[in-house]
C-alpha cells in the first residue's frame, strides 16, 4: 500500500500519467478496491478510465482530486468493521415525479422506510419548485425524472443511515437506469454520478451496507437477505 501511495503521490506532484501507466495504475487500484474497501473506491476510479481513454497525458483537475481521494482511502488503511446485527435489516422505498407544466404541473421526490417487520418508522416528501429544476436541468435537456429518482435514493440514505448506523439496508426504487448506475458505481448523468460519491460516502462512514433493488408494481413484502 505504501508504495502505491508513493506513485500517486508522484503523479499529482507532476499531473502527468500516460495512458501505458495509467492502465497499470488503474488494474492495482481496483484490485485494492474489491478487496479493502467499498463502492467508494471504484466510484473514483472512473474518472482515471476516462483519462486513460482520452489519450492525454496531462491530468484534469477532477481526475486529479478523484486520484487524491484514492490516495487518501489507500493511505488511510481503515480496515473493513463489522457491527451490529446482519439478520435486521431495513426497508427504504424512493420515488420521485417529474411535471413540467404538464397535467399537475408538480414535480417532486420522497421515501418511506420500513422496520423487518414491515412497520413504518419515517417517511419524507417534498414538492420541487421551477426554480430547483432549473438548477438540475442541462441546456436543451427535457426531463430529469433519473436525477430526482437518484436525489430521493441520496436524501433517504443521509436521513436514515446515521440513525441505523450498521444496518443491511434493502432500497427499492423504480428506476432500472438508476439502480444500473449503482450497481456499476457510476454514471454518464454527471448529477447521478455526484449523488453516488455522496451515497458511497454515507454507506462507508456509517457501516451499511445497502443494496438496491427495482420496485415492481405489485406490492412488495419486507424480503429478508441469506447471511
């Protein structure tokens, strides 16, 4: 590990790395990834796939701070904790609506969470004004139901995760291109993909571990996870 963090540190010191040692650098980071730490990890790693399929040599400013961050998980050394009960676990649902001047004119995001019971604890909902969809909507983009749906999953996570801090957490969500991106730990959607570095982020720092599955339309029983 030290000397992996010895290489990273000598490439931000110079902001070069070639596209021969970036392949390198890239196949020991995952494997450091998959085998000391969470989703985090590989969330970064992406941004060094796509300088190595730029062809530059020169490093970006987000692949430079995605790289710093790595370095700092490996130098770290944190081992890998488990706490708490792994038979108990919680039950989120998110969904979110996506309106824009059409027949309610209402858009918005919430979610409920469950005991393994099925006993309801807490829920949120909250009505978007024009003025926040603007601020998520790209030039010339339609609709962004996939950020709001990828929003109400980040909002139940901060919200709930401390207050059930090393919990199995199931998540059920609508969203096939949401729970996608999750599962690969990253996105194109430069909004989803933020969303996903805070969400990792929660699930490390609170000892969770979160899976995240597609809601159908029937309704669904609190599922417990084989150990």
């Amino acid at each position: 590990m030290a000397e992996l963090c010895e290489s990273l540190d000598e490439i931000l010191m110079i902001r070069r790395l070639k596209r021969s040692e970036g392949e390198k650098r890239r196949g020991r980071l995952i494997f450091a990834a998959g085998q000391l730490f969470g989703r985090f990890v590989r969330n970064q790693v992406r941004h060094l796939s796509n300088h190595i399929r730029s062809g530059r040599a020169n490093l970006s400013d987000e692949t430079a701070e995605a790289l710093q961050l790595i370095r700092n998980y490996i130098h770290s050394n944190v081992p890998r904790k488990i706490a708490g009960t792994l038979c108990d676990h919680i039950h989120i649902y998110v969904d979110a609506s996506f309106d824009d001047g059409g027949y309610s004119g209402l858009s918005g995001l919430g979610g409920a969470i469950y005991d393994s019971e099925g006993n309801p604890v807490s829920f949120f909902s909250e009505e978007l004004s024009r003025d926040f969809l603007e601020t998520v909507r790209s030039d010339g983009q339609v609709t962004v139901i996939q950020e709001l749906e990828m929003l109400a999953l980040l909002i139940a996570v901060r919200l709930w995760f401390r207050e059930f801090k090393s919990h199995r957490f199931v998540a059920f969500t609508d969203s096939e291109s949401v729970r996608g991106a999750f599962l690969k730990t990253w996105s194109n959607n430069t909004h989803n993909s933020r969303f996903l570095t805070h969400i990792f982020q929660v699930e490390e720092d609170c000892l969770c571990q979160l899976w995240l599955e597609r809601a159908s339309a029937q309704p669904i029983e609190p599922i417990r996870l084989p150990l």
